[in-house]
C-alpha cells in the first residue's frame, strides 16, 4: 500500500472526509513529508563523510556544538528535536567540519530513539575518523511527551556516549562540557 493511501486511510479512520477541499491533497502532502522526514535510510555515511577526510597533525579536540536536528521518535512517530554536540581528539586526520553536521542529520532523519541515534553518531565518527575519542551529547525535547502523555513542555532529555579518550580521561569530558556550554 503507498504511503499516501495509508494516510489517507488514517485521516478516514479519525472520522475525516478526504473530500473536504483543504483535505484534497493532504494525504500526498503527508506522504510526501514523511519520505523527507526519512530520508536518512537513503542516505550513505560514504557519500557524507568519505570524500572529506584531510590529513593534520592537529591532536586537540575539535568540537562542532548546537548541529540542530529535527528527529522522530520511533515509538510514536511524534518529533523530537534540539541540538547536538559532537567532538573528536584526531589521530591523523580531521573531517571537513560540515560533515558533522550531516553525520548528525543522516540519523535523525529516520525513526529514532535519542539513546540509539547518539551513539550512532558516536560510531560513525570512529569509524570513519578513527580518532583518539568521541564525544557526543544531544539535548532533545520530545513531543511525544510535551504534546501527549506527561505533558511537560520544556523538559529536556540529555544523552551522551564516550569512546577512547574521552572515556578514559574524565578531564576531557569537563573541557568537553565548558566548551558547549561557553
Ligand atoms: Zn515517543
């Protein structure tokens, strides 16, 4: 079934009537936003982050902080979104510093939970910078709480993953924590 005759069939199902003018071209509209919304399944971390990877002797930690992001949540498709802050200590090589970014991005556009797409992150970065360490952290609100359930705006949901360095030396962990927070 496609995805615009599934949400055509939800708006029948809530009691609407998909011949109402403002509904003529909603279920497509929908439709259309969701693959967007997705569209990190069809996205490589090859063709995001491969073709950039530079030679440096540089050895301190890079950070990119406040990469925004706009998730959903995979239990109950409702948006979480906010920011993430993504360091690395290179060994050798750094990545042109967009491609942070867009590392970020090809997990949050998919179903998510906060947890999984951190460490992700975290994954990818070591896999592709084989760096000293890893550090990510990622402040989300989730509006499947804010607009259903608990209903608490404004609560935020922080979660962070340390690899290599990061893990073993809890002082880069503070400087990471000063420097998002500077
Ligand atoms: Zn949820």
């Amino acid at each position: 079934m496609s995805m615009q005759q599934s949400y055509a069939n939800i708006l029948t199902a809530v009691g609407e009537d998909l011949n109402r003018p403002g509904l003529k071209d909603t279920p497509m509209r929908a439709a259309k936003a969701f693959s967007y919304l997705t569209s990190g399944y069809s996205q490589t971390l090859e063709e995001v982050t491969n073709k950039a990877v530079f030679p440096s002797d540089n050895r301190e930690m890079v950070l990119v902080k406040n990469i925004e992001f706009y998730s959903l949540c995979e239990h109950h498709l409702l948006p979480f979104y906010g920011k993430a802050h993504v360091a690395y200590i290179p060994d050798q090589r750094v990545a042109g510093l967009s491609k942070l970014a867009r590392t970020v991005e090809v997990y949050a556009r998919r179903p998510q939970i906060q947890e999984n797409m951190t460490a992700q992150i975290a994954d990818a970065l070591e896999e592709h910078l084989q760096p000293k360490g890893v550090m990510v952290m990622i402040e989300a609100e989730h509006m499947c709480m804010t607009m259903r359930g608990v209903q608490k705006p404004g609560s935020k949901t922080v979660t962070t993953i340390v690899r290599g360095a990061f893990a073993e030396d809890f002082s880069l962990q503070q400087t990471f924590l000063q420097m998002v927070k500077a």
